[in-house]
C-alpha cells in the first residue's frame, strides 16, 4: 500500500509540475521560464524538479510527448489508408503535417533540440524518436517512388535528412519572423525547391 501512494503521489506531483509548465511557457514564452521559477510555481523543490526532469529540454520533451504520439500515429493511418496514392502526394502530405506540428509547437521543439544537440547529451537530436520516425518514412516514400520510376534516383537517406533539414526550428522560426514567411508560404516553397525536383 505505501508504494502505491508514493507512486500516486509521485504521479501527481510530476502532473503538477507539468501543469505548471505548460502555463507559465503560455503566459511568457519557453525562452522565458527558468527551472527555478516553475519549481516556485509548482510548489515543489528544485531538488525534486530536476530528479525528473534534468533540464528545461527534457520537461518539453515530456509536454510533448503525447502529442508525438499522436502525429505519429496519424501519419501511420494515413499511410495506411492512402497506399495507392502516389507517393510525391502522401510525400507532400507528410510533409504538409509536420510544418503544421512545427508551426504550432515550435518553441517547444526548439528548446529540445538545443538542450539535445548542445549541452553534452550521449543521445542527439537525430536520434530522437520523432526524427527517426520522420527520416524512415520519408525515405521508405522515395524508395517507392524511384522503384516505380516515379522519382529520379537519389540517395534516400542523404535526401531524406536534407528535406527535414529545411524544417529545422531555427531556419523555421527566423523565416516565419524575420523575412515574413507565412506556414502556407514554407508549405509552398519546400514543395517547389525540394520535392518538385525529385520527381520525374
């Protein structure tokens, strides 16, 4: 019985302190909140904060977690459904879905990559598992397509890392910000620069 209460009770304060996040980045912004004042927030010690979460990365990422699930999940049905589609079509799709994840969950996803690529961790960015579900769909797409000749022949796996290259956080975000790029304009553009010219 203490076991279960100290899990139940372990469960409600990781809740809260996940709560407590989500609000606080809503009212100010990722960039904006340290660990110190979501500890405050939360009502919790630092000590206990950082036992679960080592870093601002890892509480995104945890935010983030099931919403991963679910895009994967959909894009999984989707594929399913859509075998006779072609496949520059269920390409342009995916494609089309991630941008809308990013553009809706962007600063979250900044902020994982940059604790997962800069501060010393054995596992990056690449080896995520939301990056490799991206990088093997992609490539398993033009695998097809240049089986069937619909596709010039490339290297799937360097052509596969470049197109998700192009919808990197930070490229994302500054030409959404600074040169004005509306979420239908980076649809556009990727499909014109990166997928038109793939396909015959």
């Amino acid at each position: 019985m203490p076991d279960r209460t100290q899990r139940r009770d372990a469960n409600e304060i990781s809740e809260s302190i996940l709560q407590t996040t989500e609000f606080l980045f809503s009212q100010h912004g990722v960039e904006n909140v340290s660990m110190h004042q979501i500890a405050q927030a939360a009502n919790v010690g630092q000590g206990t904060l950082y036992r679960r979460y080592a870093n601002k990365g890892d509480l995104c990422m945890e935010l983030l977690h099931e919403q991963f699930n679910l895009m994967q999940a959909k894009t999984a049905a989707y594929l399913e459904k859509s075998q006779s589609t072609p496949a520059k079509e269920r390409l342009q799709t995916l494609l089309k879905e991630h941008i809308h994840f990013l553009e809706t969950h962007v600063a979250l996803i900044e902020t994982i990559h940059n604790f997962l690529t800069c501060m010393g961790k054995k596992k990056t960015f690449f080896e995520s598992k939301p990056y490799q579900f991206m990088h093997k769909t992609i490539c398993e797409l033009l695998d097809e397509a240049i089986k069937t000749k619909a596709a010039r022949p490339v290297n799937t796996d360097f052509t596969a890392h470049t197109l998700i290259a192009a919808m990197n956080p930070k490229i994302y975000l500054f030409l959404r910000q600074k040169n004005g790029y509306s979420e239908a304009d980076m649809i556009e553009n990727i499909n014109k620069t990166l997928i038109d010219p793939l396909f015959s």
